[in-house]
C-alpha cells in the first residue's frame, strides 16, 4: 500500500470521532479521507433498507457540497445485475463503470448525467453482515483502481463499520440509563406504596387490639402474614432477577458482547418482570386495603333512619348483574315496611358479603342456585335471616369461619375476609350479633339480628 494512503488511513483509524459514537462525524470523516486518498471529487455512503430491496444515499460528498441524508435511493427492480453483485458481499470494481456488467444499468440515468467513468465500491460490514457500500466515483477519464487503493476503500468501510458500532454502543447506553431510571422509579414508588400499606395495617392492628372483638390477635396476625408475604415473595423476587439480568447486559455491554437480538430479549424479560413486580404489590395493596376495612368499620357512614327492606331491595339490585352471571336466583321475602335507626351502608356490605360468599363456596354441584333473604322484627330489634342452597359449612370449620384470612378457595384466590368484615360490622358497626345455623344440611344459614336504634359508644 502507498505511503500516503497509509498515512491517511492510519489518521483516520486513530481518530477519536470514529469511537465517540457520532455516526454524521465519522462518515464525514471518512468521506473525506476517500476523497483525498483517491483524489476524486464523489463519494458517498450507501445503506441497504432492511429487506435489502433498495440503497439509500446516507451521506454524499460532491466536490464542496456535501449531503447528508438524502433522498437518493436504489431500487433492485430498476438495476438487478448491480443488486445481484451486492449480494455477493465483494467489492464491485469498475474500472470503465458505464460498460461494466454491475453498473452499465446506471448508464443512462446516473453515470453519464453526473459525468461518471469509473466506480469502487467496497463493502460495509456491521457484525458479520453486510449493511450497505462506500461507493467511490470517479469523473473524467477511465482509471484502472489499484489494488491499494482497493484495500483503502475496504478499510475505510470496515473503519465506518466500527462507527456504526460505537453509534450503537451509546445508543444501548442510554437505553440501558433510561431502563435503570425506570427501574429505581419503580422500586421507589412500590417501597412507598408498601411503607404506606404497613402504616395502614399498624393502625388497624391498634384498632383490632383496642376492640378485643376477635379470639387471637397471634392468628390474625400470622394469617395476614402469609397473605401478604406471598405477592410481596414474588414481587420481591421478580426485583431480583430484573437486577441481575441488568448487571448481566451491564456485562455484555462493558465486554462488548451485546447485540440486538440480546438487547431485545433483555427489554421483553425487563417488561415482564416490572408487570409481575406491579401485579402483586397491588394485590398487597388490596389485601391491606380490605384488612383495614375489617378493623376500622368505626370509620364509615353516619347513621341516620332508614326503611330497611328498601336498603336490602336496593343492593340486591345493584348485585343482579354478579347474579346473572352465576345464575343464582337471590329473593328478598315479602313482608312489612321496617324502619330503624342504623348504617344503612354497613347492612348493603353485610348483604354484598354474604352473597359474594355463597357464590363463591356454596354451589360446586348445584344446578338450581338460590338465595333467600327474610326479615322479621320485635319491639327491639330485627333479625335477618340468609340462607342458600348450597352445601353448607362443614362442622369442623364452623368455628373459624369468622377469622380473618381463614378460607377454603385459597387456590382460587379466596383471601378469607368476606365473612370476618361481615363479623366486624354486625357486631361492632350495628352493635348486633350473627349467629351460624345449627342445621347447614340444606345449605349456609345465618341470624343477623341488630338493634332498631343503635349509637356508637
């Protein structure tokens, strides 16, 4: 190779420009040297698009005008035989280009316009594959290329190559920057999320402890342990694994390893983590939002005088769509009007509840699915009675069913609160008691009964 190609190339190759990552910089730069080293006046860098059907100008020195981005583009259905010799990933060298079998296609639309006799065009390699050409014209008279100066395009292409990969390597780095952001965003505003759960569900232990309503403050706390350690175990574990396939693409990246096709499999797994990590921090959320709704009832609406079978009319109404769904026929008896004094929001809970619970634990195997709801009064009180059909509560769990977290549907999602809320609000909300069935043979059975006034002590 000639002393002055080698010394451009060597300027060139040692250029900080190329490895800064500034893809307009570097080929700038290249082009140049490629006008210089081969003393002509037009060069230009050429990229195939991705199904490699056309070649568009990227950027293109024409003597003191330079271009950058163009819209020049070739299409292999116009010039085949020039495609077809691209495909062989060589360089095409065309000492007399208008007759030339690669190029005589430009001759008529391209060459002779722009004064074109000679054409190199020396490959540009990106990971193995080929991505497009630095195309080498020269005007004037015909000029045999030298075998050096073949060699010079073809390092210059393979020195915009490494340009194209140092544009990638920042490109990746501030993907990888973005991602890390998003990820201590996340983990910030799930922590705060948990903190406040863990606040709320301080203050409605203080509340359960001060009630002394419940049997065993251990098992209620034990049980909403094991509720929440199991989202909070999968959330914590799906953090883990997003932290160490970061520090592994962190790796690839350092070590210069990473590719496409890596990157793109570490932004699906990211994705996927980040959306379990939601999923069970907001399953926490609900578990402590409904445990706090067991234990601070003394919260809710005001009480005021109400008709008490148009309540329980009202939210059966509300609830027909659930029980369409199921196919279960909910009944409320005939009877008179009722009047009382009490949290008519407390008693659609108590109905919603019970209701809720019948459908999801009563009717395994029953084809006619029903509900009955009968109210009767005295000068004191009144008393409703909720019965289904279904199969009924087994006697050996008769005496916790009223316990926070305790349930049968675990594997279905059950978290065991339905029936403890409805504890809580019969007997500290309305200051009543709720009494399971003696006879569970003919499906769940329960007594409400609550005072006509109550006030809250």
């Amino acid at each position: 190779m000639q002393r002055t190609l080698y010394d451009i190339l060597h300027d060139v190759s040692k250029s900080s420009m190329v490895d800064d990552g500034d893809l307009q910089a570097a080929g700038l730069l290249i082009l140049t040297a490629a006008l210089h080293g081969l003393q002509i006046n037009r060069v230009g860098i050429w990229i195939f698009n991705d199904d490699k059907q056309a070649i568009r100008c990227r950027m293109l020195i024409d003597g003191d005008d330079c271009t950058i981005d163009g819209t020049l583009e070739l299409a292999r259905t116009n010039f085949p035989h020039y495609f077809t010799s691209l495909d062989n990933e060589r360089a095409i060298v065309a000492n007399d280009a208008q007759q030339h079998s690669s190029t005589v296609e430009f001759r008529e639309a391209y060459l002779i316009p722009f004064g074109i006799t000679s054409m190199l065009d020396a490959p540009i390699r990106h990971r193995g594959h080929m991505l497009g050409i630095i195309c080498c014209e020269h005007q004037g008279p015909m000029r045999t290329w030298s075998n050096e100066e073949i060699a010079f395009a073809s390092a210059l292409a393979d020195t915009y190559g490494r340009a194209i990969s140092a544009a990638q390597r920042n490109e990746y780095e501030q993907q990888l920057k973005e991602i890390n952001e998003q990820l201590e965003q996340k983990v910030t505003e799930r922590t705060d999320t948990l903190q406040t759960a863990l606040r709320n569900l301080n203050h409605t232990q203080a509340k359960l402890i001060e009630s002394e309503k419940l049997a065993s403050l251990g098992r209620l706390v034990s049980g909403l342990a094991h509720e929440i350690n199991t989202p909070l175990g999968i959330a914590v574990t799906s953090a883990s694994h997003c932290a160490n396939e970061l520090k592994r693409v962190q790796k690839l990246y350092r070590d210069e390893q990473l590719n496409e096709e890596e990157f793109a499999q570490f932004l699906g797994g990211i994705d996927d983590g980040l959306g379990l990590i939601n999923n069970n921090l907001n399953r926490a959320a609900t578990l402590v939002q409904n445990f706090k709704l067991s234990g601070a009832i003394h919260t809710a609406h005001e009480e005021e005088q109400f008709e008490l079978r148009a309540c329980i009319d009202l939210t059966l109404k509300s609830l027909q769509p659930l029980l369409k769904k199921h196919q279960v026929n909910c009944q409320l008896e005939p009877g008179n009007n009722i009047q009382i004094n009490s949290h008519p929001g407390a008693i659609a809970q108590i109905i919603t509840n019970l209701i809720t619970n019948s459908i999801h634990h009563a009717y395994a195997n029953i084809a006619e699915k029903k509900i009955r709801i009968e109210l009767s009064e005295s000068p004191e009180k009144i008393t409703i009675h909720y019965r289904d059909n279904g199969c009924g509560i087994a006697n050996e769990i008769r005496h916790k069913i009223f316990e926070p977290f305790f349930t049968t549907a675990r594997r279905t999602g059950g978290s065991g609160l339905g029936l403890s809320i409805v504890y809580n609000l019969v007997t500290q909300k309305l200051g009543g008691e709720i009494i399971l069935g003696e006879d569970q043979s003919q499906g769940a059975s329960f007594l409400i009964s609550i005072p006509k006034k109550h006030s809250q002590q």
